[in-house]
C-alpha cells in the first residue's frame, strides 16, 4: 500500500522494533534518509509488507519501472545504502528491501528458528509477500548469502542473480576474525552496546576497502549524514548485533544451517554476476575467482580499486555492468581484470 509520510510513520511506530527490539524516533533518521534520496535524485515510493513466516512487517521502497529487481543489504545497514548505486540503474523496478532488524523493519524473535529463516528464506518470503511470481536478486555482503540461498533453494524465484562484494557464510571464502568474534556466545550482544560514531564508521569503511572513496570525498557527505543516523536513531546496529546471538557458536562459523557449501553453489541455475572488489577485505581475487568457478553459470567482474561495496567506489560502473547482464541479457564469463 502506498503511503504518505504520516500514515507510514503511524504504521511503523507500531510495529517497530518487534519484540525485544529497540524504540526510536523516526524523525531525524527520515530526514536524512530523504536527503540521500534526494542528492541522487530519486523519489522512491514506501510500503510496509508483512511477513507471517518471521512475525514482522517489512519495510520496502521502490524506484523505477521494468523488470523487477530485490535488493538485498548487508549487517547492520539498510536498503537506501544502496542509493548511490540506483540513480545508474532508471530501466528497472528496484525493490529495495530493509532486511528484519535494520533500517524501518520490525525485529522478529530472537530464536534460532527465526534467525535461520531470515537468511535462508527470506527471498521466497519477500517475494510472496509482494505477489511476485520471480524477481532478478542483487545482493551485498550477508545478502548475498541470503541471495544465494534463494537461487540453491527456490531457483524458480530468482531470475537473475548479482552478488556484489563478497558474500559471508560460503565455504571456501575466508571470514575476517572480527565476524569471527562476533559469532562466539556473548560478543555480538557486547558489540550491540557501543554504536560508533563518524570517526569510527570511517574507519569501518577504510577497513572494508574504502579508503580512497573516503578520502577523496567519493562518498559524499548525504550518505555519511544518512550513515550517521541509521545508527544513532534507529535500533539497526543493536537489534542486527543482537540478534546474532541465535548463531553464536564456539566454533566462530554460522553453522551448516547457514553456510552455502560448494555442492550447493554448483547446484545453482541462475545465470550470475559477481561484481568484486580487489581490495575487499573479505575476500580478494583469489575469492572472487573460487566462487566464479562454484557457481556454474557465473560471470566475474573485478574491480580491482573497489572495496567490499564496489557501488561505493565507482557506481556508474557496477551500474553499467548489471545494466548489460539484466537488461541486455550478456552472460558470456568476463575475464577476471
């Protein structure tokens, strides 16, 4: 259902943060969520689905016309992150969705069951929940993992698959040690306390690749505004940290539960795009390659300058490169340079 600004507030207020989740005022973060929005000049139009399989309505905002395309973020951010990477992309419909837990979508139980089912199923769910027979999945970071499970698991669903950066939870592709802490029992719930301030999501930035996009002003100041307050004014951080405690686990992986296996990637169907960063410090080439090579019918395109968030770093290319695989239909595997 479309929405104006009132009635969507009044709706999320009163399903926001879910159960165990954290309250906010959505005012600020709104703001600067629109102004983001508007230094890309788009105009992109909200909804609020719910989600019966995790007990949470779900935030999603849509810009563009064609075929459609859900998009799906990495922890702990939300879908207009991925803002910069849209104004390239105007012959599509994108839906970009608010992971549960980030952004203006609710929290589910903190169970393992739910935990699981957010990432392992969330694509299905989403896509039920919208009327939409299939879609075209574009997918970063821990979405990415959710991606890839939506083309193992329901491959009639997922049309087209774009996997940005590197995703987590891939056998064969390295997880850095601070994921690692986090999964132990006890850290993500201390992680949730200290929410960083600029400074430190600098750094955070720097750390995943992005050093020259954040030292030559390539990212600019809306988006860090919008950064800002994500995480200062909504429950992002805490309740996606939070949560973390249903994978917590001494052996510091998400488990088979979660893990794609390199059988399961070979399995899948859908024609992909990997589009890779060579400085991403969750895995580089040697990653970005060994995925090409699970994934049977997979296409790499590297970056070599361009961090875990390649968009990031240089949106008209990533955005050029999926226009040509969703639009133009170009699945021939590109060299890996």
């Amino acid at each position: 259902v479309d929405s104006d600004y009132d009635e969507m507030t009044q709706l999320v207020s009163q399903t926001n943060r879910g159960v165990g989740g954290t309250t906010m005022d959505q005012t600020r973060y709104r703001e600067a969520e629109q102004r983001l929005w508007q230094h890309y000049d788009l105009e992109p139009v909200e909804h609020l689905v719910e989600l019966p399989t995790l007990g949470v309505r779900v935030r999603v905002l849509e810009v563009g016309t064609g075929e459609p395309v859900l998009y799906l973020h990495g922890s702990p951010t939300a879908g207009a992150g991925f803002a910069p990477l849209l104004a390239h992309l105007r012959g599509l419909r994108s839906i970009v969705l608010d992971r549960p837990n980030c952004g203006l979508s609710g929290t589910p139980e903190r169970t393992s069951e739910l935990a699981h089912r957010s990432i392992t199923r969330l694509v299905p769910d989403v896509l039920d929940a919208l009327g939409l027979d299939r879609a075209h999945v574009a997918a970063s970071s821990l979405g990415g993992t959710i991606g890839l499970h939506a083309a193992v698991s329901t491959p009639a669903r997922v049309d087209r698959l774009v996997i940005l950066g590197a995703p987590a939870a891939v056998e064969g592709l390295p997880l850095p040690t601070l994921d690692r802490l986090l999964l132990l029992p006890g850290m993500a719930r201390q992680a949730a306390r200290f929410v960083p301030g600029r400074s430190g999501q600098r750094k955070a930035f720097v750390g995943i690749g992005h050093e020259a996009a954040v030292e030559d002003g390539r990212i600019p100041e809306p988006y860090w505004d919008w950064n800002d307050r994500l995480l200062q004014d909504t429950g992002s951080w805490r309740d996606e940290f939070a949560s973390y405690a249903a994978f917590s686990r001494w052996s510091m992986s998400y488990g088979t539960e979660v893990e794609v296996s390199v059988a399961q990637l070979a399995s899948i169907t859908a024609p992909t795009l990997l589009v890779w960063g060579g400085r991403d410090s969750y895995g580089g080439r040697a990653a970005a390659e060994h995925l090409a090579a699970s994934v049977p019918h997979a296409r790499l395109e590297l970056m070599p300058d361009a961090g875990h968030l390649p968009w990031l770093d240089d949106a008209a290319t990533v955005g050029r490169s999926m226009e040509r695989f969703l639009l133009r239909r170009d699945t021939a595997l590109a060299p890996a340079a």
